[in-house]
C-alpha cells in the first residue's frame, strides 16, 4: 500500500512537472508527503493551513488533472495538514476532485477567492452538515435571460421554503449551464435567512451510495429517520435514480413525509421530467406537483457578464476585445467559459505576460485540438466525401473505382486517427468491411504520404477543414 502510494505520487510529479514552473514545483509540490491511498482517493501531506489553501486556490486543476489521469476519473485528494500548534489529531480535509469536464474545480478556486471559503469540503458529515458550497450564491449568479425563471423561482423558494406553491422545485438543463450552482445558492440563502433550519444538499449519487450502505449495514431506518429530519432538501442529477428502483422507493417515501409536512424539496435533473427514462410513474407525477424550470444555454450578453464577473472578481483586468472574442467562441456552456477563463490566467500569470487577444486565440487554439478528437465518423465522411465530389454513401459502397477507393482510405485513416473507434468498428461503419481493410487503408494512406507531396497537402487541407468544424 505504501508503495501504491508513492508511486502513485511519483507519477502525479512527472504530470505536475509538466505544467508548472520549475521554481513553483520546488516550492509547492515537493514538500509534499504521500500519506496513504484508499482505492481512488490519496491522502497528502501539507505543512501547513496556508500551504494547502495555496494549493486549493493555484493548482487545483493541475492536481485534478494529475490525479486523473494516474488513478482515473472520479480520483479524490485528501489533505492532511500539519497543524502549526502541535495538534496531532488532524482530520483529512477531504475534496472531491469533479470528475466531469474541465473547470469545475477549477473554478471554485476562482470564485473562493472572492468569497474567502472555495472548498466543498466532503466527508466531514457533522449529523446537520449541510453540505453547502458557500462560494455557489445567489451573488456570484449571474442573471440571464437564459436563467431568469428558474433563478427567480429559487430566490422566491429561498425566501419562503416550504411555503410557496413551487414545491417541489425542479430545475433542469444541459452540463455546465448552472443548475448545481443554482441550487447551493438556495441552500445558503435559506441557512442565511433561517439559521436553525436544517437544510441538506446531497448529490443524488450519493443518496443512492448511502442508501445501498444502510441496506448492507442493516441501517435504513436511521438512514431515513435522517432524511426526514431535513426541512430543505436540495437533491441534485435526480436522473442517477433512472433504473434504482429500491433508491425510488426510498426516496418516494421520504419525498412524500417531507412534502406533507411542509417541507422544500428542490431537485435538478439535466432533462426534462417527461424524458427521466426508468423513473416510476407515481415518482415522476410527483416531480411535477410543484414548478419546473428550465436553465438554458447563455445568450451572448450573459457570457460577456459571466466573463466580466469572474475576471473582476480574480481582480484581473481583461481588455474588452478578449472579452468579446470569448464571449464569441465559447457558446456552450458556464463551465468550458470558466474553463477558458482560467487557463487564460494560468497562462499569463506563468510566462508572465498581459492578457491580449493573441494569447486568448493561442489558448482557444489549445483547447481546439482537445475538441479534436470527438470528430464522429459520419463527418469524417462527409468531410472527406465532399473533399473529393463524392457522396458519403460513395464511402461506404461495394465500388472499387480508383478515386473511390483513395477517398475511402483517406477517411478511415482519418476515423483511426480522429476518433475512438476500433479498427473492427470503423470497417463497419464503412459498409461493413473487416478490420484488415483498415489496417490496409492507413498503411496505404501513411506510404502514399512519404512519396507523394500533393498527397500530403491534401491531407494537410482535409485536417484543417476537420479541425474548424470540430472546434
Ligand atoms: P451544472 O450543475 O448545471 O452542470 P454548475 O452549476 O456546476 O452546472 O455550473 C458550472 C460552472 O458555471 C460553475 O462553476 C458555476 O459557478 C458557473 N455558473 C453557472 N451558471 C452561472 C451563472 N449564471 N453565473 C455565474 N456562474 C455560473
Ligand atoms: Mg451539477
């Protein structure tokens, strides 16, 4: 085990290494002592309170990163801090490193800053712990018209929990888009305005891991004597219940003790109600007892707000043509424009330049070739396809006319190249051929390269055109 833990250790360095300047490696990550590793969850040792608020707040993306991709997604880091007066007894802080796309750690950092308090801390769970992330409130929310239902509605719902006709309250809507800061913004109003209310958040994962533990342990009756003490639950990505028929059960249960006694329920789910597959009827009709509001992607105005915010509340001044290309280019969601955001400040603050827009374009040109690799198949046909005045269909078809058969080869080299498919997957993607055929298509594509310049080229052409439409 110690020896996982080292080594463990080890590699996160080659990773961290990577990514960090030489003398903020010495300073910040050598002194660091792996302490043990529990299945995916490393404990490290700090010298210190301020050393390990110092990583939280600068490097958590380059730790979750290294963690990632040493122990895999869903790693966790435990902090163990020396504690200066000689305390021994030092409980881990726990911090669940988020496993989804980029940013979200990164971010609490960010808006920690502001808020003096960025950590969810997991795991300490004091009997009333309301497991609320201070840094997510209604402050740091920023109005849209994209969020304007749902925010208002959870601002009447924090106003009088309980009370209004919006019980429960679901909130959906895409990744990234809002809906977990949203309802932690509930959460600390309600604590803020009715101290002595016991109010709960809980990611629906973990219900559903509680649940199974109290089933094994034979505990489900504190389990849910727990649940039932709650008079705000705050249950987030309701969709995890979809097929746990037993966590329905459950949940249907003290759903229904809850909302008799007049207790708020707010759930988030990341689709509407009617489309929550394998969730029971008699569940699903009480989802829609109360309001449902959807968060929708950011318009235009509402990026250029986020970007202004976030930057500001870092105290870092961003000259407004930057502002304006991001706002432009990253149309998807909150969480990549956080993402984006804080590359940018890496960036600047490590080689120890300006924010401008050249270095904006750089990191978008990063960025652009992580997208890369999701290009699909279908569009690498038709890419391909169009490049040589065929149609998709041409690709895929018995035919071994000569210009037929190269622009075949060119896109399964590309599909091999672009995309995680199996060399068995891509033969059947092109009308069912076998995986030789594919080995045999890139083999013919890479001699063609070493021999033909005009080859080249058109390959080079084709990865461009692939490579703007991905990003
Ligand atoms: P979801 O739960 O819908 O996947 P999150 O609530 O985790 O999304 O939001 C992703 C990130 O974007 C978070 O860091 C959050 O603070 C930020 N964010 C989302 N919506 C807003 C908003 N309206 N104003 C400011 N930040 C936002
Ligand atoms: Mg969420």
């Amino acid at each position: 085990m110690q020896n996982d833990c080292n080594t463990v250790w080890n590699n996160c360095l080659h990773i961290i290494k990577e990514d960090v300047a030489e003398q903020a490696f010495n300073t910040w990550f050598m002194p660091i002592v792996p302490l043990r590793l529990e299945g995916n969850s490393l404990t490290i040792q700090v010298p210190s309170q301020f050393f390990y608020e110092w990583l939280e707040e600068h490097y958590v993306h380059v730790l979750k990163k290294a963690l990632n991709s040493t122990i895999g997604e869903g790693a966790k880091l435990e902090y163990s801090v020396i504690v200066d007066q000689g305390n021994k007894q030092n409980a881990p802080f726990t911090i669940n490193l988020p496993n989804r796309s980029s940013g979200a750690g990164n971010n609490r950092a960010m808006a920690g800053k502001k808020m003096g308090n960025p950590f969810h801390l997991e795991a300490i769970t004091e009997p009333q712990d309301s497991q609320l992330n201070k840094a997510y409130s209604f402050d740091t929310f920023i109005e849209g018209d994209c969020n304007r239902l749902a925010r208002s509605a959870g601002y009447a719902v924090a106003k009088k929990p309980g009370v209004t006709s919006f019980n429960p309250l679901m909130i959906y809507g895409g990744v990234g888009l809002g809906k977990t800061h949203l309802v932690h913004s509930i959460g600390n109003e309600i604590k803020e305005n009715l101290p002595e209310k016991f109010v709960l958040y809980v990611s629906s994962e973990k219900f559903i891991n509680q649940f199974i533990k109290a089933v094994q342990n034979n505990e489900v009756q504190s389990f849910q004597a727990y649940y039932l003490q709650v008079d705000a639950l705050i249950i987030d990505d309701v969709q995890f219940f979809s097929g746990k028929e037993k966590t329905q059960e459950m949940f249907f249960h003290i759903f229904n003790h809850l909302h008799q006694s007049g207790k708020q329920i707010v759930m988030t789910s990341d689709r509407p109600p009617k489309d929550l597959k394998g969730l029971e009827e008699r569940l699903l009709s009480r989802f829609k007892w109360g309001l449902t509001a959807d968060l929708q992607q950011p318009d235009f105005e509402t990026r250029m707000a986020i970007i202004h915010t976030k930057m500001e509340a870092e105290g870092i001044e961003i000259p407004a043509d930057v502002c304006e290309y991001l706002a432009y280019t990253v149309d998807t969601n909150i969480r990549e424009l956080e993402g984006v955001l804080i590359s940018l400040i890496a960036h600047a603050s490590l080689n120890r330049r300006d924010i401008d827009l050249e270095l904006a374009k750089q990191i978008m040109k990063n960025i652009v070739h992580d997208i890369e690799t999701e290009v699909g198949i279908d569009y690498i046909q038709k890419t391909v396809a169009d490049y040589f005045h065929l149609s998709p269909d041409d690709l895929k078809a018995k035919t071994r006319k000569k210009e037929i058969v190269i622009a075949r080869q060119v896109a399964m080299y590309f599909a091999k190249e672009y995309t995680n498919h199996s060399l068995k997957s891509i033969g059947y993607h092109f009308g069912g051929r076998d995986h030789s055929t594919v080995i045999h298509a890139v083999q013919a594509v890479n001699d063609m390269m070493d021999v033909n310049a005009n080859f080249r080229h058109t390959l080079t052409d084709l990865q461009d055109k692939l490579k703007i439409k991905a990003a």
